[in-house]
C-alpha cells in the first residue's frame, strides 16, 4: 500500500470513487438536458435537470465501489492487473468500509432520484431500481456472461439520455406526433451515446484480455480475440458519429454547428484508435483516459448542436 494513502482516509475514498469517470456520467445527462431545452417548448425544468445529474453522480460512484469490492472478492484484482489500482485489492479501504460505502451510496442515489418521480412520474420508480439493479449485476454476474457492453449501451446511454429529457421536458410533449417525434431524438441519441461509452469499455477488456480469460469473464475480447475488439472500437465511435450526423442532418437542416463539432470527436477518436493499436499491457491505460475525454467531447458536441445549431 502506499505511504501516501492512510487506509480509509479522505485521499482512498477519493481514489475508490474514481472521478474521472464521472465525465461518462455526465454526457449523457447532458444531451438530454439539451434536448429536452430544445424541444420542451419553453417546458424545460432546470432542477430535474440537476437532480438527473447528482442521480448520475451518486451511481456512477456506487457501481465504482461494487466494482471495486466484488472483483477484491472474486479474486479478480490479483498482482498480475495491469489497470489502475483498485482500493480494497491495495488496502487503501477495507472490506467492511467499503460493504458501509455501497450501502451509503445506493441510498444516496435513490434519494437523489426520488424527486424525478414528481418530474417524471411514478413509474420513475421502475427505472430507478433498474440502475441500481445493473449498477450490482454489472460486477457480480453480467460482465462474467460478456454482457457488459449491452448495459453499458443501456444504461450509460440510452437510460441517461430519454429520461434526463423526459424528466426535463418530454413528459409535457405527450404521444402526440411532435412528442413520438421528440422520443424516437432522444431514443437515437442515446443509441449514440451508449456506442461511444461502450468505447471505454472495449479499451478496459482489450487490456486485461488474457487476465480476464484466467478469471472467466467471456468478454467481447476474449470471444473474439483483439483485431476484433480494435475494429469495433473504431467503428462504434464512427458509427455513433454518422448517426448523430445524420439525424442533425434530417432533423435540423441548416444545423451549421454538428458537423465541425462532431469532426472534432471523430478526429479525437481516431487518434486514440491509432495508439490503442499500437500499445499493449499498462501503456494503454493512457488511452483508457483519452477514451474518457473522448465521451465526453462527444456529448458536449451533440449538446452544444442541440442548444446553439
């Protein structure tokens, strides 16, 4: 263990909550905020917009706690990890803090959720407890079945983007033809965007092929080997771009702002792609960041297209 990191101090919690993964929370939310800005008539509710982002927060910190925790368990974060270091694995937080910490956390986000069910209806509840579900199952069970790139697609995209718009605006559109119109925006954003995250994690599993083989995670990369998962990173963050293109192109024509901002991402992406391809082991853990960044601008090109195109 570190010198630097007092078992259970203020700096370990800090390291266990992973905050740079915080900016994949936030992009999302952000398109759906926009969104709902930009088809909300005037309806838009900034705090439901507010209370959509700390729900993405909390949970995001909650499913990096489960992670941490239930791979320490499993065995999963054993010497020969090649990732960034894990707190329980490093001693940085004990297991029984941490078991507190998940509980603490999952509260949180439910508390911080609750108020959505006023902006967003009962039935908030619903999805609610399907995030807090997939924030558990992710760790424990799905990511061992290779499914964790479809809850990443579900749940770091299309989830964030429909109901933060929802929430903010989509409710008050109804099933009208403009309000079917302004849920089918969303459900393709959100597609978008959850081809984008899912980026990060095919770097993660590209990385730790071999120690996932050994631990029995039947990820993408271990079913289909690393030229697969290289071209399908590529080709998601291609793929998610065009669609974005696309739908700025069809929807808002004369949209001057998608393009040259969605140019940037691909350009970004790209690159990264070329450095992936290049490194192997604990190097790639800087394209892990750039991946990160990547989601990011990626966002905030769509939302600033949505609030100024």
């Amino acid at each position: 263990m570190s010198e630097a990191v007092r078992t259970n101090g203020w700096r370990a919690w800090l390291l266990a909550s992973r905050p740079k993964t915080l900016t994949g929370a936030a992009a999302p939310v952000l398109i759906g905020g926009a969104l709902a800005v930009r088809l909300g008539c005037g309806a838009f509710r900034p705090w439901a917009f507010v209370w959509c982002l700390l729900f993405a927060f909390v949970m995001q910190v909650d499913a990096n706690f489960v992670n941490d925790y239930f791979d320490w368990k499993k065995g999963s974060d054993r010497e020969d990890r090649l990732g960034p270091e894990r707190a329980c694995a490093q001693g940085w937080v004990t297991p029984e803090a941490m078991r507190r910490a998940i509980w603490l956390t999952t509260l949180a986000g439910c508390l911080a959720g609750l108020p959505l069910v006023w902006h967003g209806g009962w039935w908030m509840v619903l999805v609610g407890a399907l995030c807090v579900a997939g924030c558990v199952l992710y760790t424990t069970h799905l990511s061992y079945l290779g499914l964790g790139d479809v809850l990443v697609l579900v749940f770091f995209g299309l989830v964030p983007v429909f109901f933060t718009y929802w929430c903010c605006a989509g409710r008050g559109l109804g099933m009208g033809s403009a309000g079917l119109s302004a849920h089918l925006s969303a459900a393709v954003l959100g597609l978008c965007m959850g081809l984008v995250t899912d980026c990060l994690l095919m770097v993660n599993n590209y990385r730790d092929v071999e120690q996932d083989r050994l631990s029995g995670k039947r990820t993408f990369v271990v079913r289909f080997g690393r030229k697969a998962a290289l071209r399908t990173y590529l080709w998601f963050g291609l793929a998610a771009s065009a669609v974005a293109l696309g739908y700025f192109w069809l929807e808002w024509e004369g949209n001057y702002v998608a393009a040259p901002a969605l140019f940037v991402y691909m350009a970004l992406h790209v690159w990264t792609f070329k450095e992936m391809s290049a490194l192997t082991g604990r190097a790639l853990n800087g394209v892990l960041g750039k991946t990160a960044r990547n989601i990011f601008v990626f966002g905030a090109a769509v939302a600033l297209s949505l609030l100024i195109g």
